[in-house]
C-alpha cells in the first residue's frame, strides 16, 4: 500500500497544477483556510473573477465585508471584473448559454436594491481599489447612461485590457474623442445609447479595429442608430476594412438592418467572418441577408466565398410569400458560399419554413450543429 502524501509534500510546481484543477469556490476557500502556503497558491484562483451585483446591497455589502477584513489585498489578482447594473432577468433564454437564473441569495423581495445614487457611489468606491492595470476584462452591464464618476475613472483604463463589454459613451472633458479604453481590444462589445454616436466609434476605427478579433454592437433604439449610421456612411465613402485585418466575429442585436450591410462593410469585410450572429431584428434583417448573398458573386460573375463557420440568426416580424422565399433564396446562396458550416442558429415567427433552410447543408456533415426555434422563445 502506497503511503500518504500530503499535498504541502508534493514539489512546488505539482502543488501549483493540482490548486488549478480545484474549481468550485467552497473548495478554493477550504484551501485557503488551511495554511498560508496554500493559500498563497488558491487566492489568483479565487479571485480571478469578481462580479459586481451594484443593484444588491447584499452583494454591495458583502464586498465591502470582504475589503475590510483584509481580503481586499486578493484584489490585485482579480483578472476580470463584471459590473451588474440592473438585475438579470428572473429567467432569459440564451442561445448560447441556455436559461439564465440569477443566484438564489439575490432573487426575490428579500434583497434590497439600492437607488442609482447609490450604485454610482459603490461602483467609483469600488473600481478605486481594483489594479486596473492587471485587469483583462472589464464587463459593465447597463443601459442607462454612466455616471460621471465612473467615467473619470475608467479615463486612466487600458494597459491590458482584451476584453471589454460596456455602453458607448464619451468624456466629459473631450466629448469629441473616444475613450481610449475602447482602443487596442480584441473583443468588444458595445451597447449604443441614444445619447452617444456611433459614428464616434467608428471615425476611430483605425485605433479600435487595430487588434479587434470579435465586435458586437446592441441598439437602444433601432431607428436612431439607424440615422447614425447613414449619417456617417454618406459622410465616410472610402474602404476603411484594413482597419480591421483580424475580426473574424460579428454580433448586431436590436438593430434596424435594411441598410446595414452597405455601410458596414465600409470598415467590415464580411467575407473574413468566421461567425456572423443577427439577433432579435428591428426591421430588415432578410435585405441584410440578400445583400450578403448578393456580395458573393463579382462583377466578372466569380465567387467571392464566404469563411462562415458559425451562423445564427433571429428574425422577430412575419414575412410575406415573396420575401421569405427571397430569404431561403439567400440562405441557400449564402451556405453554398461557406466552407463547412458548424453550427447554425434560426429563430423565425413561422414554423413551417424553417426547415427549407436545412435543404442546404452538405449531407454526413458530421460537425454541424442546427438549432431551429419556435416562436414563443423569442427575447
């Protein structure tokens, strides 16, 4: 019989791998309780990830506890930090995650939230004892405008940032210019505000697109963004796609897409995507589709194939006859452009013509995924 080991016995290194296969917190905390060697080892584990409920003052509190006592110091490990503004939804359905719920502690009448005022003042008290300077992403959930505290902090972000979730906003101070934490990421996700312009970011393309991998832009509302935009793509006729040589990804939510796909590809090349996700349309979203099978064929009438992997697509308003079968048409154009498809994502107000889009793909395709929902599931 082999002897028992402890795992302080074990070499530094093997005690450092067996530590990172440790993943549930009530574990990381048991390590961390044990002796200060291992705690020196579980602590960048435990808080690589903070989130930030500002809305619960249980969990508002609760960090605050956790400062004062002197766990503060384990902040400098944190390398993402996700602020939740307004609470999520008691269920929302994801399609990449499934059902949301939030935790048990935070749901029901029992929690109290705090008043806007009061987030404001917890969020700048907060991000002051954070090392900005370690952090990797930073996700800031919520729609309304920031406040001007939070602002001037985030003015000195950016060393390392990758990843950034946040709406578009400007600073007080140069309301003209773009923050330059939107600039030298490699994902960014952008929720725009009516109060903000989304030509800001995107007269800035040449900083923000430099390194940028995926980009995701949510609208507050449709037809304002809309105007923007044609605002700014009558304005900017020159091909600004070398801007952006690495993004592969592309995400537009709640956007009014009849015009879109023109005065976008100003600074996107659609036929570099790798995964194009069209979520929860205003208006449109079957022009969008026809334009992007339409861009396929050249004016010498060859193929400019697509890179597509990854599709999904949401349409929310009813077609008439000639426009759903438009959109099959384009469907099809648009997977016999691909190269294989791995997955494939459709919701649509009608259940029957679905299916004709699944004519398309290849048959054996042994690595596609489809996915078709029905109505109700709509967000």
């Amino acid at each position: 019989m082999l002897p028992a080991v402890s795992l302080l016995d074990l070499p530094g290194e093997l005690q450092q791998r067996v530590v990172e296969h440790v993943i549930t917190q009530t574990d990381l905390k048991s390590l961390c309780s044990t002796c200060s060697a291992l705690r020196i080892l579980a602590n960048p584990i435990l808080y690589r990830r903070i989130d930030l409920r500002l809305w619960s003052q249980r969990a508002v509190e609760c960090l605050r506890r956790c400062n004062l006592a002197g766990a503060g110091l384990s902040f400098q490990y944190a390398k993402e930090l996700i602020v939740e503004d307004e609470p999520v939804g008691e269920e929302l359905r994801s399609i990449h995650t499934g059902r949301i719920r939030l935790p048990v502690p935070d749901r029901g009448p029992w929690n109290r939230y705090l008043t806007e005022s009061q987030q404001d003042d917890s969020a700048y008290s907060f991000l002051q004892i954070i090392h900005h300077d370690k952090l990797e992403r930073l996700c800031y959930h919520s729609r309304r405008p920031l406040s001007w505290i939070v602002k001037a902090h985030l003015h000195n972000y950016q060393h390392r940032l990758k990843e950034l979730q946040i709406s578009l906003y400007t600073d007080p101070k140069t309301p003209e210019q773009l923050p330059r934490i939107f600039c030298g990421l490699q994902r960014l996700d952008v929720y725009l505000t009516e109060t903000t312009n989304i030509a800001l970011l995107f007269d800035s393309i040449e900083a923000v697109g430099a390194n940028l991998r995926r980009l995701s832009l949510t609208a507050a509302d449709p037809q304002t963004t809309e105007i923007q935009l044609h605002v700014w793509a009558m304005c900017e006729q020159n091909d600004l796609t070398r801007y952006t040589p690495q993004l592969e990804e592309l995400r537009l939510s709640k956007m009014d897409f009849s015009d879109t796909f023109e005065q976008l590809s100003r600074i996107i090349d659609f036929h570099r995507l790798v995964r194009l996700e069209l979520l929860v349309e205003s208006c449109g979203l079957h022009l969008f589709l026809k334009d992007l099978a339409n861009s396929i064929y050249t004016c010498s009438g060859e193929v400019n194939r697509l890179q597509l992997k990854h599709i999904a697509v949401e349409l929310v308003h009813d077609l008439c006859e000639c426009e759903a079968i438009g959109l099959r048409d384009s469907m099809e154009l648009i997977i016999m452009a691909c190269g294989p498809i791995e997955s494939f994502h459709m919701r649509y107000p009608e259940a029957n013509p679905i299916k004709d889009h699944a004519a398309g793909f290849p048959a054996g395709a042994q690595s596609l995924q489809t996915q078709f929902t029905e109505p109700e599931y709509l967000l």
